[in-house]
C-alpha cells in the first residue's frame, strides 16, 4: 500500500514545501486518522516516543515524531501522512486514492484477525504503546513529504 502510495504521488508530482506545517494539527485545523495497524507498525519499526513526548505532543497540538519540521518516522509513517498535500491541485485525487488504499490496509487486518481500528493518530499511538513491547524511538530527522487522513476539523 505505502508502494502505491509513493507511485501515486510521483505520478501526480503534488507541490510540497516541506513547511511541516501540516504535522502541527492545532495550527492547522487538521486531525490525522490513521488504523490501527499502521500505529503499530511506526512503532514496531522506529520505537516508542515515549509518553511525556507524546503528552507534549497533545499539548502542543502536534506529532511526537517531528523534529524541528521533519518528520522523524519518514519511511514509516501513516497512510495520511504520505497523502496529504496542501497543494490545492492535490484535494481533486487525494481523497480517491486514500480511500482506496484504505480498503487495502483495512483487509490487512481482516486477513490475519486483527480487529479493525481507525482513529486519531496521537490515540491509537498511546492505546498501542500501552500494551506494546517496544523499542524507543531514536527521534532522527527524516524529511517530509506533507503529511488523507488528515481530514479538516468538523467536516
Ligand atoms: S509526517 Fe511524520 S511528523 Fe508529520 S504527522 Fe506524519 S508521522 Fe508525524
């Protein structure tokens, strides 16, 4: 799914700037829903962040994996993350081809029996580091490429 996601965006070549703007959700007005799956599988690959970074996080509004405005977890994180742009020649196909990556990643876990969660991403990081045996997040840079399930507040 993330290697369609990559053909998708090179295909279509949606302006980013790499502002990071778009991982601080509070500035925004945007919330990042991502399944459960996809929590648990930025954490098995990177590590936790840890619950006072993630508490922060919250506070702040933002993502306790970014690192100045580089998201810390490139290679591995959420669907949403990899489709969002706030390129407004992106809104026409980002919803299209998140939906249907979605379904993809949603029968993943209907294929090896996981229960299917979908849910704000901060959440489903705290309900997975709570009952994960994980490593701790080494907290590197990693480069941004915008950050659709971010959707916007409300709608
Ligand atoms: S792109 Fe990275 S830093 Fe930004 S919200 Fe997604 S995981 Fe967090």
């Amino acid at each position: 799914m993330f290697a369609d996601a990559a053909e998708e965006i090179t295909r279509r070549a949606p302006a980013c700037w790499a502002s990071g703007r778009c991982c601080n959700f509070k500035q925004t007005g945007h919330l990042l829903f991502v399944t459960g799956l996809e929590a648990a599988f930025t954490l098995e690959r990177c590590g936790s962040p840890g619950r006072a970074r993630l508490d922060a996080a919250l506070r702040g509004g933002g993502c306790p994996f970014q690192v100045l405005n580089l998201c810390g977890v490139h290679g591995d994180k959420p669907l949403g993350c990899r489709l969002y742009f706030c390129d407004r020649a992106s809104f026409v196909w980002q919803n299209d081809v998140y939906e249907r990556l979605l379904g993809g990643i949603r029968s993943l876990h209907t294929r090896h029996g996981v229960e299917y969660r979908y849910g704000e991403w901060r959440g489903l990081l705290a309900q997975v580091m709570e009952h994960g045996d994980l490593g701790v997040w080494a907290g590197g840079g990693g480069g941004l490429d915008g950050g659709t399930g971010l959707t916007v507040e409300g709608v």
